[in-house]
C-alpha cells in the first residue's frame, strides 16, 4: 500500500502506478455526477450535443451536497453508492474518464472498461460527508441546475482522501483486503 499526491485531471500514467489498496490524496478539479445526470450526458452523447464538461482525464465524484453553510462553498458532501452509475460508466471511461469515486462495488462491465481505458475507481469514506467538505475549496454549478443536488458541479479539491478500491489492472480492494493500520 503506498500514498500518492495527484492532481486532476489525472493522466494514464497517474492511474497506471495505482494499486488496489492505496492512498490518494486528490487536488485540483472534479466534477459531481449522479444517476440523473450521467443519463442526460448519455443522451447529450447520443445526440452529439456538447458535454458541460471536457471527459478527457476527468473525474467524476458520486455525490448530492447538501446546502453550502454560509461561508463554505458546499454542504456535506459523502460519496453516493456507484452501482446505479454502472450503466453509464463503461461508455464515459472509453470517452476518457480517468476516475470516479463513489462507494460500494462496481459491476463487472466497469471493471473490463476501467481496464481497457486505463481507468481507476476511488472508495471515499461514507457517512464522512461533513469532512470530505473540508477539502472542497469551490463549488460552481456547471449544468443541469433543475436538478438540484444532482445538478452536476465543478468542484476544485486540495487534498481529497481516497481509496484505490478498483485499479487499472484489474484488481480490487474488496475482493483482497489489505489494511494497515
């Protein structure tokens, strides 16, 4: 297990060194994405609109925020359970998606698609929202306002605290456990 500093947009070559099991601490620009909103950027894509945001390093954070407190650009801020992105994932990853980061397992066709477009998947820690927040310096709305929550943000990260869950070569952290504590 080893601990990495990256910045976002991430390259093949940031995602390539990652093993199931490290540490990541992510800093530079992420975007929010849901169930609803991965739908309509598909749809965007079926009809060859242009997308909110550049696919090409991305990485996708599963999160509704709550409200921002007054003096904090937004409210608590935990990981949302990745499975019901799973239909959209493969395609967004063959776009040039890098990441996500979400909670829980990933099916299997987003394990083969993070493996043939050098991709990774981030465990971030549920039920931490309020202290992820921390880490989350701006906030801007970027598309899809009508959807509240699941509007998708432009959120700029200093030191956001991962888990590689799944890697680029096709391991995963749940599968073999490896904690040190």
């Amino acid at each position: 297990m080893a601990t990495y500093e990256l910045t976002a947009p991430l390259k093949d070559e940031d995602v390539k060194q990652l093993k199931a099991g490290d540490v990541v601490k992510l800093t530079g620009t992420i975007y929010t994405a849901r169930d609803a909103a991965h739908k309509r950027l598909c749809d965007m894509l079926d009809n060859g609109e242009e997308l909110p945001f550049e696919l090409e390093g991305a990485v996708i954070y599963y999160v509704g925020p709550s409200p921002a407190p007054e003096g904090r650009p937004i409210g608590s801020a935990g990981p949302t359970t990745s499975y019901r992105m799973d239909t959209y994932a493969p395609r967004l990853h063959s776009l040039g998606v890098k990441a996500t980061i979400g909670k829980g397992k990933r099916n299997a066709d987003v394990c083969k698609a993070m493996e043939e477009h050098t991709g990774v998947y981030f465990g971030a820690t549920g039920g931490a929202g309020a202290l992820l927040s921390q880490c989350i310096d701006e906030a801007e709305v970027i598309a899809f306002d009508d959807l509240g929550p699941e509007a998708i943000r432009k959120l700029t990260v200093t030191n956001f605290p991962l888990l590689v869950v799944n890697d680029s070569h096709g391991n995963e952290q749940y599968a073999k456990p490896n904690y040190e504590f």
